[in-house]
C-alpha cells in the first residue's frame, strides 16, 4: 500500500463517513462553553446561533444538515461528527439526532 493511500485511509477513518462542510464546522464552533449566559435555553441558542448563517451559508448548513438526519449514522459517529467542530458543549450522543432537526427548523425559518 503507498504512503499516499495510507494517508487517505486515515483522514478518512478521522472524518467518518459524512465529512463536516466549513459551514457545519463554523456552526458548531459557536456553541461555546459561555453561551448559555446569553440565552435561556436550548432552542433560544440555537435560534441564536442559526441566525448568524445568511444566503448560500445557510443553505448549504439546512442541506448539510438534512443530510445528517437522512443518514444511518449511528450515535457514536453523530458524536465524532459534533466533535470534529471543537465545539465545547457537550451533547450526549444519543440527543444527538435530536438537536439536528432542532438546528434544521430554524434554518428553515430563514430561507
């Protein structure tokens, strides 16, 4: 096996299956450990956080998105996903799910 294949095998075993877009990555950084002093709640923060994205940003967030919750990701692989963000909240794996179609419906809203 070349070095090259190697090297794609690996950043393939790091990102999983659906790699994150800069949207998702940028999206997810926002989530940081003081943000819920800003916002009561789950919902409000992340109606919050939804509204920074505008125009193709938000439309390619919705779309990734909906991809997330159309696939067959188990809970584990929604983590390591939620994780490649380096956001500081942590949302428990099987809530996962869950909070994308929060995310999804309010970038709904604005499009």
């Amino acid at each position: 096996m070349s070095q090259r294949t190697k090297l794609r095998n690996r950043a393939r075993r790091r990102l999983g299956r659906l790699p994150p877009t800069p949207e998702f990555i940028r999206f997810g950084s926002l989530f940081h450990q003081d943000i819920d002093f800003r916002c009561d709640g789950l919902e409000k923060v992340v109606g919050d956080v939804a509204r920074t994205f505008r125009g193709e940003d938000r439309k390619r967030l919705y779309h990734f998105v909906g991809q997330i919750l159309q696939s067959d990701l188990a809970p584990d692989e929604l983590d390591k996903l939620w994780r490649l963000t380096q956001s500081d909240i942590y949302i428990n794996p099987e809530g996962l799910r869950f909070f994308f179609t929060l995310v999804r419906d309010h970038l709904r809203k604005g499009l």
